[in-house]
C-alpha cells in the first residue's frame, strides 16, 4: 500500500520511471476492463493507451481519499464510453424501453473459465455489453449508468434485461456442451 | 472458477473478479513517447506563459505610462502659467544684464505679452492667420499686441484645462464576465474578454495643400501619434482550427504637424490670432482644414518674435508649435482566424474588416511637453471601413482563462475625409493584449 503511495507521489512528479511502474501494476487488470466493452483487441489496446495517458495527465487530482485502483477503472471506463460516442455513436441512441421479465431463480454450478466467461461477454451486442459490464461488474446503478452514457434510466434496464437473457442463453449452451462432452 | 450455485450476475461478477489480460509491450512504447511529447509541450508552455506574463508587465506599464502622460500634460497646464511668468521675470532679469537700454521697448512689450498671453475661451470671434497675413497686415501687429486687457484670463483658462482634463481621462477597464467554470463538451466554444492596445497610427495621404503650401516656402512636417486604445471582445470556436470575433473596441488616429516657415518669415507664430475674420486654421496638412473653437493665445509682432528667439526666452511660451488632429472611433471588428499549428494552437493567424464609427474629432495645439484643444478636423467622414491582419498567441492560463497578444497592422480602406482634395488613410500597428475567458 506504502509502495503504491509512494508511486502515486512520484507519478504527480512527472517521473517516468514510477509511472512505468504503475503501468506494469495495473496494465493487466486495465486491459481486461477495456476487454470487456471493446469490440475487439486494436480498440482494447487503443483504449488502454488513451486511458493510461488521461491517467498520468490527471494524477494530480487523485487526493488519497479512495481507492487507487478505482479511480483508474473510473478513467478507463470513461475512456471507453469516449470510444463508444466517437466511433459507434449508434450505440448510444436512446430507444424505447421494453421491459423484460427477468427470472431471478434461474441459478448456475457449472464451472466456467475466465476466458469462456469473458468470450460470452464479448459475444453480446455492445449496447447489452456495456450496460450489463455497467451494472454487474461495475456496480453502476442504473441512474449513474444512465447519466455516464448518455441514455434513459428507462433503456438501461431495458438493455440489461436483455443481456442477461442474452448470456443466461450463452450459459445454458456452454452447459449442455460440456454435458454432452462429458457423455 | 466456481462451483457453487449462483445467479447469472454473480456468474460473472465472481468468475471475472481480479481478471487480468496482459497487454502488449509496444502499448507502453506508446504511452511514453506520447509523455515525452506532453513534457516537451509542457515546457513549451511554461516558456510561453512566462513570456505572456512578461508581455502583461510590459504592456501594463506602457499603457499605464501613457495614461499618466496624457493626465499629466492637462493637469499641469495651470502650473506652467504661474512657472511662465517666474521664468519671463527671470528672464527679464537677464535681459538687462544682455540688452542695452535701446531694446527696452521690447522688455515692456515681453511683459505685455506674458500678461495678455491668453484670450478666454468664451472669445469665440478669436481666429488663426498665417505668417503671410501678418506679415501683409503689419499697420495691426501692435494691434495684435494689445491682447484682451480686464480678463482674468489665468481663471478661465484653469477652467478651460479642468473640462479639457475631464474630456481627456478615458478609462479602458477590462472586462470581464461572469461564466461557469463547469466544463463542456460542446463542440462551440465562446470566449470573452478586454483588450488593450497601445498603438502607433500614421497615413498614406494624396492631394491637400501640403503641396501648395511647399511652393511658397513651408516644410510641412507630418508624423503619427501614439495612442491607446481597447475594449470588449467575443471569440466564436468551432471544433476546427477556425474562430471568428467581433466586439466593440475604442481607436485613434491621427498625426502631427509642424509646418516650419522660412527665414524671412516670423517665428513660430503661425497659429494664433485674435483679430482675423476666420475661425479656421490654414495649417498646411493632409487630413483637412481645422475648424478653431477658442484661440490659444493672441499673437505678437513679427520683430519681437525674433528677438524672442535670439534671446531663448520664447521656449516656454504657450503658443503652439504645432498641431496635433485626432480621429477617435468606436470599431466593430469582424475577425476570422486561422490556428497555424494543429499541434500547437496557440498560434494563429487573423484578418478581417472593421466597421469605425467616429466618435470623436479633436486638434490639439501642442507645445513643448502640453497640449490644448483647439477645434476640430473638417469633412470628416462619420463611418469608414478599416481592415487588419494580425499573428495572435494565445496562451491558456487557467482551464477558463487565456492571455491573448497580437501585433495588428490596420489599414483604412477609404480616406477619412469626405473632402476630395483630402486623401488621407490612416494605418496603425498596435499590440493587442488581453485577458479573455471561456464561458461556454
């Protein structure tokens, strides 16, 4: 924790040497969020680098009052919705909500890699992905997801409904697979 | 990996928790040539931040210096009265040391003179002649002499240099507007501030009586004036390289004359009169006859204006040695510009025309370190296009704050004189400094 303290302090410095040492902490980490909304690995590393970039140029705001690590998941993220706005402006048109019902009991044990799950991710439409990525794995609600990408409360409910019959789809194929497999 | 039962939130959630992708190696390559870039662009930056700091001094204090100038010489008008008289009772003193008893008639006439120096500026019926006129009308030079007894002229013309010190303090106050410090992400941005512009303004002229007037032996000396000017200015940015301004900006032009007569002729006293029947000034100049309100001064006679000469006493005498004639307008500017560098955007290239709106038309008389206004330019027009080119820098401050500087030449397309004979084009160069504000 003193070390990351300590590279913090020396990145608001300007010192190159700390912040390729920040980069190496978190590039890993960095790049699978990016992973995760881009819709291939040239925009991932585009967005890494951006992200990276808006890192080091605004440490100087970062006061020690929270998470490091989040508030550079914070910059990537928004470098990436960034991305969505320039290049897949589609993306972000507001639509008309329809509401889903969802099935809250459906449960799962089967056992999935963190590739097969980020491969099932990566399937989905990048407007399901980015909500589902918003709420699920960034804990957004749907309010601050509504306000971060620019859409209704009303369409990123909408959108997240349907990814997740998207990917329970996903699962339930992969799950029959590895049973037939396994037969 | 997971093995217990969960939802398709947790599914994911738990199964990509702390999950990490190693990136590739030339994604770090890239980041830190681009931070090598941004050092270099930061020092860059400090350079040129400290250099439009430098700029603000300089400009302050020749704007500042310039203000106080133009204040000091109406305000001490009075004081020279009382330091002339001291100074010509000095003089008189000398005088009997250096003048033998055959000039007394001139030490007599130096006292009239100082004495009715003056001629209220209420004696609307006082007028200018040339030094031929006088010179034709010799039988009225002791005439001229007599001046105006029975008036407080000291009085009068305190007042005169309290409303003259009144009409000549302009303020030029930056301005500055209220904004949001909330950033945006529009793509059109507007900015608005105050300008400065210290400035020297000359002409290219054609026609007049200048030409005329070197036939009979008069060297008309003309030259430009400096001035300050400023005001009010709004900047339109698109997302491109191009932006667009307009405002309401205050400037002045104008020059000097100084007509310096032949030998034969006499000293200096080519302005003044009170006994002509004209209240115009046949100035030999290139800008248009001056129409005279108040005298400044009745004159003296051709051969003791010589003898003021020879014996040096005349330096500090109230009469004009020359003619100062602004124009002041009100400029609505319409500026296009152009960023030369898209990596470097400080740095832009502007042109455009301006709309002047007179607003002002005065001839001063100026002596040695003073000036009193006298009347005005005739034939003036009351607007005129004027078109300017300019390299701006234009330095961020603060997120909402930048520092602009620009060397401006402007070129008046037509001549300010409605009078065919008068060809006269003023042009000006002026630095343009300021301090303007993003507000959207």
């Amino acid at each position: 924790m003193n070390e990351l303290i300590d590279i913090v302090k020396a990145c608001q410095k300007g010192k190159v040497s700390a912040q390729k040492r920040m980069y190496e902490m978190f590039s890993g980490k960095m790049f699978a969020v990016c992973m995760r909304y881009c819709k291939d690995r040239t925009e991932a590393e585009d967005a890494l680098q951006e992200g990276f970039i808006k890192v080091f140029a605004n440490i100087d705001r970062f006061r020690f009052n929270g998470s490091f690590e989040g508030w550079v998941r914070r910059i990537m993220i928004n470098t990436v919705i960034e991305v969505y706005r320039k290049k897949q402006p589609e993306l972000l048109v507001d639509e008309f909500p329809l509401l889903t019902e969802e099935c809250e009991d459906d449960t799962y044990d089967v056992v999935f890699s963190e590739q097969e799950l980020m491969g099932m991710i990566q399937e989905l439409p990048p407007k399901y992905k980015m909500v589902f990525n918003l709420y699920v794995l960034e804990g957004f609600s749907h309010a601050e997801i509504a306000e971060t990408a620019g859409i209704s409360v009303g369409t990123s409910k909408s959108n997240l409904a349907r990814a997740r019959q998207w990917l329970k789809k996903s699962v339930e194929r992969r799950m029959l697979e590895k049973k037939q497999a396994v037969c | 990996m997971l093995k217990d039962r969960k939802d398709i939130d947790a599914v994911f959630k738990e199964g990509l928790e702390g999950y990490s992708i190693p990136a590739p190696a030339y994604v770090w390559d890239s980041i830190e040539a681009s931070l090598i870039q941004k050092n270099r662009m930061s020092r860059s930056l400090i350079f040129w931040r400290a250099t439009a700091a430098a700029c603000i001094a300089v400009l302050m204090i020749v704007s500042i210096g310039i203000l106080y100038r133009s204040s000091e010489q109406m305000v001490s008008e009075p004081l020279k009265m009382s330091s002339l008289e001291s100074r010509v009772e000095t003089e008189k003193g000398q005088n009997k040391n250096i003048i033998s008893n055959e000039y007394s008639p001139i030490e007599n006439e130096i006292s009239e003179l100082v004495e009715n120096i003056m001629v209220p500026i209420n004696e609307s019926k006082s007028i200018y002649k040339t030094n031929d006129d006088l010179r034709v009308d010799g039988g009225n030079l002791q005439e001229l002499m007599i001046g105006k007894n029975n008036v407080n002229f000291v009085k009068d013309y305190e007042i005169s240099v309290k409303l003259h010190s009144n009409k000549a303090k302009v303020y030029y106050p930056l301005y500055a507007s209220n904004f949001k410090t909330k950033k945006t992400q529009q793509a059109t941005s507007i900015s608005i501030g105050g300008l400065l512009s210290p400035a020297y303004s000359s002409k290219t002229s054609s026609g007049s009586n200048v030409e005329s007037a070197s036939a009979y032996g008069v060297q008309v000396n003309e030259s430009g004036i400096n001035s300050l000017g400023g005001g009010l200015q709004v900047r339109i940015k698109r997302g491109s390289r191009w932006s667009f301004e307009t405002g309401v900006l205050y400037a002045q032009v104008g020059q000097e004359v100084y007509n310096s007569m032949p030998e034969y002729m006499a000293e200096k006293h080519v302005f003044a009169s009170s006994l002509s029947t004209s209240n115009q000034m046949y100035l030999s100049n290139s800008m248009g006859n001056i129409v005279v309100n108040n005298a400044v001064r009745s004159d003296f006679s051709y051969d003791n204006a010589n003898q003021l000469a020879e014996n040096n006493i005349n330096a500090n005498m109230p009469y004009p040695e020359g003619v100062k004639q602004t124009l002041e307008y009100i400029e609505i500017p319409l500026i296009a510009r152009y960023s030369l560098f898209k990596e470097f955007p400080y740095l832009s290239l502007a042109g455009g025309i301006s709309s002047n709106f007179l607003v002002g038309n005065n001839a001063y008389a100026i002596n040695d370190d003073s000036q009193q206004e006298i009347g005005k330019t005739e034939n003036i027009k009351p607007f005129v296009i004027s078109s300017s080119v300019g390299l701006g820098i234009d330095v961020p401050i603060g997120k909402v704050l930048n520092f602009s500087l620009e060397p401006r030449f402007k070129y008046f397309l037509n001549s300010v004189s409605s009078d065919s004979d008068y060809g006269f084009q003023p042009y000006s160069f002026g630095i343009y400094g300021g301090i303007t504000f993003v507000v959207k």
